[in-house]
C-alpha cells in the first residue's frame, strides 16, 4: 500500500529541513578512518543521510567486494559521533538481518538486486513486519515495471517508507553516460505513484565528477525529491567507482551551485 506522500520518512526529512534531501558518502566503506573522516567532512554540508556499502555487488570477480558486517560498526560510530542517519545496501535477506541487528536508518536494494523479482521478494519476506526505510534504485535495465514491481513488493510486505532512486541503465553504446538517463521511466514511475519519492543518483548515471551537477540539477528541475551523491575523501584511491567519486569540499560547491525552486509537496 502506497503511504500518503506527508508521512513518508524521506518527503518528511526533506520538509522537516525545507530542501531537497541529500544522501552522500562513498561508495563503499573501506577502513574505519576513510568512513569517520568521509562523514567528518559531510557533517559541515547540508547531508541529511550518510550513505556507504559495505556489501558491493561488483560485476566481475577478483574486485573488492565490500568489508562486510564489520563495517557495520564503523556506520554505528557516524551516527553516534556525527548524529547523522546511516544507510547501507543489502541484497540479502541476511544482509537485512545483520543491518536491523546493527541499528542501520536506511536500507536500499541495487539496481543489480531490483532487476530479479525472486531476489526482491526474499529481502522483502526479509523486511516484513520492520519500519525501516528503504529506497530502490532501478534495474540496470530499462524495465519500468520491474522498478514498479519491486516497489510493489515492499508495500505488499506493509513497509512504507519507500523511495526510488534513478541511477541510470546499462549501455551497450559508447555515450557520454555511464548509464544512459532515460528520463521518461522515473517520470513514469511517478505517474504511477505521485507519492513515492523520487532521488537523483548522478553519480552513477554520469560515472564522472563533471555530470554530478548538471545531472543533480536535473532530477530537481524535475521536481525529484533529493540526490544520492558517491563523496571519497581521496576518490582516484578509492577502492570502487573511483572515476565518478568526489570529494566532500567539491559536495559542498554542487550544493551551493544547485538552483532549489522549492521543495515539492
Ligand atoms: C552503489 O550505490 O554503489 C551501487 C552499487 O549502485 P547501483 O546499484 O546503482 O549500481
Ligand atoms: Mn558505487
């Protein structure tokens, strides 16, 4: 069941701050300091969540693929020191188990979890019962219905702060894009639910520093709800994403460079 849009966690926090939601951190957690100083800096911006994944899906073997449960404590330690909600992927149902055991405020499923209806509907029987929030980023493929469907499944599990998040879909093409915008399908989405919550992911649509303004400013022309933006306190040494990560200081600059007409209802 869609939750009316004034109750959802996400449109509640950016009201609750009259802005556009901001939800920024590295891509992945990778040493306790890289999470703390990351979260250090982002304390001084407008960031309302702090995100970082601790279990990557990474497309071929032999790449880093998070630290896992002990980076859990690390989130722990930027909430307590930074009071800033925390927010992690899982695509698991132990994964989901070990984040609520761990108190994390968010969770997300991948867009290499959202393309599989049998994954999404293991972490939803997983989420059944809980209150915790979870955004959905959209199918590597450009399948509205499977972005749909996988938002169906978590209200049809009773949890209802739900959001989207647009990270672009997979080419086969040379582009400009790492993955192709493709506006129309978030615009869809909304269609079909005007009170799910909409976030912009530039990073992983433009998979280079330079996209994540002009993108950001696009998903909030559009009347998107917020941003998740990837923020390394050293991205070319990041140990994923490195060419679309940026730093905490060029955050602050895009935030201050971003026109807000006003924050949607
Ligand atoms: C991420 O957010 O780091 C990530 C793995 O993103 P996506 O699922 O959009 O590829
Ligand atoms: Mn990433």
């Amino acid at each position: 069941m869609e939750l009316k849009k004034e109750h959802n966690y996400f449109h509640q926090l950016s009201k609750l701050r009259r802005k556009p939601l901001v939800i920024a951190g590295p891509c992945s957690a990778e040493t306790r300091e890289q999470v703390l100083e990351t979260a250090r800096q982002l304390k001084e911006m407008q960031v309302d969540i702090f995100r970082a994944g601790v279990w990557k899906p990474r497309s071929k073997p032999g790449s880093f693929e998070g630290v896992g449960t002990e980076g859990m404590k690390w989130l722990q330690e930027v909430r307590q020191q930074y009071g800033l909600p925390v927010a992690t992927e899982v695509a698991r149902p132990h994964h989901v188990e070990i984040a609520l055991k761990h108190n994390i405020d968010v969770l997300w499923i991948g867009a290499r979890t959202t393309v599989n209806p049998f994954d999404v509907q293991e972490l939803a029987e997983a989420l059944r019962g809980t209150q915790v929030p979870v955004m959905v980023k959209n199918p590597v493929n450009p399948d509205l219905q499977l972005w749909a469907g996988a938002i169906e499944r978590l209200w049809a599990v009773g949890v209802q702060d739900v959001a989207a998040i647009h990270r672009g879909f997979s080419t086969y093409e040379p582009a400009v894009y790492r993955n192709l915008p493709l506006w129309q399908i978030p615009i869809q989405l909304r269609g079909l639910y005007p009170s799910l919550p909409v976030l912009v992911d530039p990073s992983h649509i433009g998979g280079k520093p330079d996209l994540v303004l002009p993108l950001s400013q696009k998903g909030l022309d559009l009347d998107f709800e917020g941003v998740m933006i990837e923020t390394h306190p050293n991205p070319a040494e990041a140990l994923s994403d490195a060419a679309q990560q940026i730093t905490p200081a060029a955050l602050g600059e895009i935030l201050a460079h971003l026109q807000v007409r006003s924050v949607p209802d």
